[in-house]
C-alpha cells in the first residue's frame, strides 16, 4: 500500500475537542423549564451534531408544528451563551494529539457546525485557537454535515487535498460527511454511539483523543511499512 502522506488533521469541535454537547443538553433543559414545556431527552440528543438550519424541522416532526419551537431555540441560546461564557474544558487527550500533529508539521483545521462567532469565543477561550491553521464554521457552508463540504472547504483552506488528511469527530452527521469527503476519519462518540450507517462505514471507533493518537501512530506505521 502507499504511504498515507498525512498532510492535514481536522477536527469537529464540539463534544470532540470541547465538552460543549452536554451544556447544550442542560440549555435545552434550562430553556423548556423556563418556558413550561417538556422535551424529552432522546429529542435533544437527536439534535448532536445537527446544523441549526435543520433544527426547525426536526423539532416540528418530533413535537408537531404547535410546539412552540421559535420560542424555545430562542431561550436555549440564551441559556446556552450564559452557560458558555467561561471557558469550556477540553475533552481528553487534546492538547497531546494537537501538539503531536503540530511537532510534526501537519497543520490543524476546526470544521464545525458551530457558528463562527461562537466557535471562535469557545476555541480562544479553551486555549486551542492558536494551535490552528485554519477553520470552516457553519454558517459559511452551503451545504451542512452530513455532506461532505464543510470538510472539503477546511482541506482547501489547509491547502490539502481530502484524502491527505485525518477527521476525527464524535457525531454520526460529522463522520458520514468526513467520510463522504475522503478523508481518514476516526469517531470519538459523546453523548451518542454510532448509528447502524456509521457502523456500515467501518470507521474506527475510539474511547478518547488519547486513543486516537495511538490510531494514528498506527495508521502511518501501517501504511508506511
């Protein structure tokens, strides 16, 4: 087999990188109490990794076109700002995976869902914004995960092809799009496991960064043996 040249590392952020997803969970909730509803949480966690753009829908299938959904995203994000206003801690084995790819000249991307704002307050936040080359947020896609742009765009930006580089995400959405880019994509479930498509895929599935580390020390010795 040919080297895997390895020329670029991508990440998702968030409940990958930051442990945001579980704030987003207690926001959902903090906004349904304020407002007297009830959301259950299956409902909520089908939203992780979900751009905000398909939000709407999903919740109007879920809890009918009466639910007053404009209402609760509104409060949610209010909660969620509140909540996020302090730095966010880091996810197991981050800075040792980003310093491993730095100390080795392979440059960093974040493609996220997120909106830029928010996700450039978070990354400088946490401390991780400089170890970065580049960075692709949601609403500068056209076409959000699971397609496969917002990875496609963060590669250019890295001045890489695709197939050059890692992906590691933690959602189902984020996986099919790394995977349908052509990158080399490794899932770190959070809050929810791999799907019965994601499983289909065959990618990798890891316990933590620290994990993901030892699977790309793995990967080139493989390729390059």
């Amino acid at each position: 087999m040919q080297p895997f040249p390895a020329r670029g590392a991508i990440f998702d952020m968030d409940g990958l990188l930051l442990d945001t997803e579980r704030i987003a969970c207690q926001a959902w909730q903090h906004a349904a109490d304020e407002l007297g509803l009830s959301i259950a949480e299956p409902i909520v966690l089908g939203m992780v990794g979900m751009h905000s753009s398909k939000v709407h829908a999903y919740l109007s299938s879920e809890l009918g076109s009466d639910f007053p959904i404009d209402a609760i995203r509104t409060a949610t994000h209010r909660h969620y700002l509140q909540l996020t206003d302090a730095p966010i801690p880091h996810k197991p084995g981050v800075l040792e995976l980003f310093e491993w790819f730095r100390s080795r000249g392979v440059p960093i991307a974040v493609a996220t869902s997120t909106r830029r704002s928010i996700a450039e307050h978070h990354l400088k936040a946490a401390g991780l914004w400089s170890y970065l080359s580049a960075s692709r947020c949601g609403d500068e896609i056209e076409h959000p995960k699971p397609a496969p742009d917002i990875y496609l765009a963060a590669a250019s930006a890295l001045g890489v092809a695709a197939h050059d580089c890692f992906a590691f995400e933690d959602s189902n959405f984020g996986v099919k799009a790394a995977h349908s880019a052509g990158c080399r994509v490794a899932m770190i479930p959070d809050l929810r496991q791999p799907d019965a498509h994601t499983q289909s895929l065959k990618v990798p599935v890891l316990d933590s960064l620290h994990d993901a580390l030892s699977w790309v020390h793995k990967q080139i010795a493989t390729e390059q043996a």
